[in-house]
C-alpha cells in the first residue's frame, strides 16, 4: 500500500509540474481543476485549460483508481491481463494522462501518458508514451523531439528506443487513412520484473518519460508560436484534427478502455480537440507543405539522421 | 441476378430523386459526383453537397458491392449473419445512406439509410432506418416527423411502427452519454420471408421508408430555415455535432463495418459534420432551451401525443 501511496504522490507533484510550465508557456490561460470520485474506489483530479494564448485546449489529467479487477481483463483479447489473475482479484491503476491542441498550426499536438497497474494477484506494469501530432512536419522539430526520448531511453537500456520507437508507429496508427498519427514518439506497455532491483530501474526509467514531458514540449513552444500563418495553414489544422479524433474515437485503448468500463465521460475525452472540421476528399495540392506532411505519416521514419 | 439489378436500379433513381429535392430546398449548391470501385468487387456513387445556402455538408451515397462473404458475417458476433452461410458463399449489398448537416442549428441534422443483403446461400435481407437529430428539440416538429413514418409503416403493418420506433431509441443511443442521438424515428434489420408474396410487401414497405425521406425533410426545412440564431445556437449545434462523430465512430455499425471491411473511407466518413466542437464539460444553463432538449434525449418518449 506504501508503494500506492508513493506513486500516486510522486505522479500528483508531475501533474502539478506539467501544469506549471505550460502555464507559463502559455502566459495567458490558467488549468481550472476539476476533482472527481469514482463509486467503485479512487478518483482523480483533471486539469484542463483554455483559450490560452498558445494552448486552444487542453487537459493534464490525473487519476488512482481501485476496485474489483474488470472481468474482461480475465478474458481472452486484447485487454486480456494473464492467468495470473484469479476471480478474486482487485486492482490498482494510477496515471497521468495529456493531450495539448495548441491555437497555431504551427505547434505541434502532443500527447503523454503514464500509467500503474497492478492487482492483488501480484501483477504489476508500468506502461507510457509520448507522441507528437505536427500540423506541418518539420524535420528539426521531429529530429529534436526524437533525440529527447532516446536520451532518456539509452540512459537505461540501448534496446528502449528502438523498440519503443516502433512500438509507437504501430500503436499511433490510423489503419482506415493508411497514415501514422503524427511523427510518433515512444510508447510501451507491461514494464515489469520480479526483481525488485531491476523494477526500481524500470521505474527510474518511466518516471524519466514523464519528466522530459514539459522541458521538451515547451521548447517546441517557443520555436514555433511566433511563425507566421494564414487561413489556409487553420483550415489543414482542423481536418488533421479530425484525423486525431478519428484515431481517439475509433482505435485508442485508453479511451476505449475508459468508454467501457464507464469511466468519467469529461475526461476520457478531454483529449479531443476543440475545432475540428471534415471535408469530403480533401486532397492537399501537389508540392504543397499540406502533401509534404502526408507524405511523412508513415511508420518507420528515422528523423534521428 | 435480375432481382439485384432491379433493386440497385430503383435506388439509384431514389438517389436521384433525394438529391434533386434536396438541390431545389436548398437553393444554392448542387450534389457533386463521386464515382468509386471496389477492388473486390462493385462500386458506387458518392454525392456531397457543402456550403449550400441551407446544407452545410451533406452526402447522398449509394453502393452495390458483391463478392466473397466476409468471414465474420460467418462467425459469432454482432454482425454474425447464420449458420446458414458456407465457405464459398458469395454476397450482394446495395443500399441508400443519406446524412445531411444544415448550416442553422434550428434545421434538424437528418439520416436515412435503406439496404438490402443477400448472399449466395439463400439469405436476403431487408434493413433501414431514419432518424432526426434536431439541435433543439421541436415537439411539434417531431411529431410531424413521427407521424410521418408511422403512417409508412401502419400502410403495411401495425406492429411494425411501435417495434421500429422501439428499435431506433435502442439503436441511435450514445451509451458513455446516457442520451439518445436525436429524437429517434425508425430502425429495421434482417426483413425476410421465404414467402415470396410477403417478401414483395416487405419490399414495398422498404421502397416508402425511402420516399418519405425528401418530402418529410424538405417540409422540416421550410418550418426551421428562416428562423433567426444568435452565436450560443451555432455553439451549440457545434457541440451536439460533436456528439453526432462520438456516435457515429464509436457505435454506429455501419460506419464499423465500413472501416473492418476495408470500405471507401471518404464514403463512409461522410456522415461527419464540416465544424465540430469539444468543449470541456459544458453544462447548459438552468431552464435553458439546450438544457430542455438535453431533457428530451432519452429513450421511450412518445411524439405522437
């Protein structure tokens, strides 16, 4: 219970942290925080900010809930836990979850998420990604964000990152548009040994992930929120969120997840974007930044080069 | 084999007829054309319409695609057709989808779909179903609405208005949100009869439940058109639109089955509204016109009254 107790602290004080960076790389808009209570055990506190100067919409949530471990997480499929699970069991889930919709084109969507399980069958995993959604692809940007993960990766194991890498291209995917949901990041999931010794260094590792969230984020602020745009660069913004919805609603596990094992509706879906829009067929013209971008929405880029 | 012909014919005619009543309604923008081919066989004609004087997006979309039955129509599961499929059985699927979303938000959002399946082994069926979505609940409005399918319906059968009507409130229902779509309408699948008499009336039911859609949708746009809006009303059909695309991508089976069977993407996404909106938690005011139709998007409320 200690150890609860410990990471759901430790997340609390990076939400806090999270929030004030972007705060102050925002300038204008503050998070409004909304508490919430879970009848079946735990809550959360999400935070959500908007109309900022540089941030449209935006959520850094946090949340540590416990119950009666979901029987679908004893089944067969993709949310199958193990056999290690018996009828019995009880879980244990604490995270932090967010996704930030900046105003301009020209700031890239990110998205974080960190998260804890474990059941009173002795299962415990640490899961986590980060993944960023440029409007327009640039290749400094991507190269910059990429070389941030692997730092923290190689710092604990060589193989992190490019199993991660990859692991990311496959689990942001668009499989109906044939296209990746932006540049990729990291993403992982059952982080786990019996060890002790080596779970503290998986834990090390995880905790890394979550802080090279705002430093990295907020100097991909500050690089773009003063380029110039027009209506043109707005109007791809909101048809490449729509591609962001369309992956939150159709594919994501953490909302799928969420829909159902009746989770708090206002924060499964903070992640969606204010503005979005749909055109029929929109087909970007030839040569232009819109078909640049579409061209790199694939899996296995190295941007590292 | 001429019984598929007759069929596809007659639809494309209904979809000629929809278009050209939605054209003169609206006054300013005409359909465009899409034509598509399916790799396995089939095809179809997409129509859009967008940025009409009273339309803001709207798709009249017919298809008629054959080939090998996919293997999990042969499997358990919601879209598990019968014991009655083999191995080698072949399909034939043909309908009508409509979706039209008006520039006003005192125009009602409006979806129809009429379609017919039949596979190689003997199984045919009849489905469809329309339903209205008004951004703000009109009674009056909806009980012309009702009223105009339940007289459809008790033309053929009285049982079947109560069934249908039963059936669209479970179907057009957003569970994560507790609310109904819209104000429902009707909702049938799998219409069958090895009696060949039967199945003609069955089939004339069908062919009315198409033909009452541009007489029923043109009247609720004159009712609706010209009624004036302030900056809340378009806030609002943005966020009610919003709950249109949870729907649609999350629950609507159809849109499901399009993406699972490698469908025309761009054809079955036309369904979404040009401009969306999520808004953190947006609780409307106290005896508000939006807080009475949130009142009204619940399963089992009798319009007819």
């Amino acid at each position: 219970m200690q150890f609860r107790e410990d990471i759901s602290t430790w997340l609390m004080q990076l939400q806090d942290t999270i929030c004030s960076a972007l705060e102050q790389a925002d300038g204008r808009s503050k998070f409004i925080e909304d508490k919430w209570e879970r009848e079946e055990g735990g809550g959360g506190r999400s935070r959500i900010i908007d109309d900022g100067a540089v941030i449209e919409k935006g959520g850094v949530g946090f949340s540590a809930v416990h119950g009666k471990t979901p029987g679908f997480l004893m089944k067969e499929g993709e949310h199958a836990v193990s056999s290690q699970i018996n009828k019995e069991s009880t879980f244990f889930a604490t995270g932090v979850s967010i996704v930030i919709h900046p105003q301009s084109p020209m700031v890239p969507i990110i998205h974080m998420n960190i998260r804890y399980f474990e059941t009173s069958d002795g299962v415990k995993w640490l899961g986590g990604g980060i993944d960023l959604t440029p409007h327009y692809v640039n290749k400094e940007d991507a190269k910059f964000f990429h070389e941030a993960l692997k730092k923290v990766c190689d710092k604990h194991d060589p193989a992190y990152y490019p199993k991660f890498k990859t692991w990311a291209d496959d689990y942001f995917y668009i499989p109906h548009r044939k296209e990746t949901r932006g540049i990729g990041g990291v993403f992982f999931d059952r982080i786990t040994s019996d060890d002790q010794e080596t779970f503290n260094k998986q834990l090390a590792f995880w905790k890394e992930i979550g802080e090279t969230f705002a430093p990295t984020y907020v100097e991909l602020i500050k690089r773009n929120k003063d380029k110039a745009f027009g209506e043109n660069e707005k109007n791809w913004q909101l048809l490449r969120r729509g591609r962001y919805v369309e992956f939150n609603l159709v594919y994501d596990k953490g909302t799928k997840f969420g829909l159902e094992t009746n989770g708090r509706i206002e924060s499964i879906l903070m992640s969606l974007p204010k503005y979005v829009s749909w055109q029929y067929n929109f087909i970007p013209e030839k040569n232009s930044k819109e078909e640049e971008t579409l061209g790199l929405l694939k899996k296995g880029i190295d941007y590292l080069k």
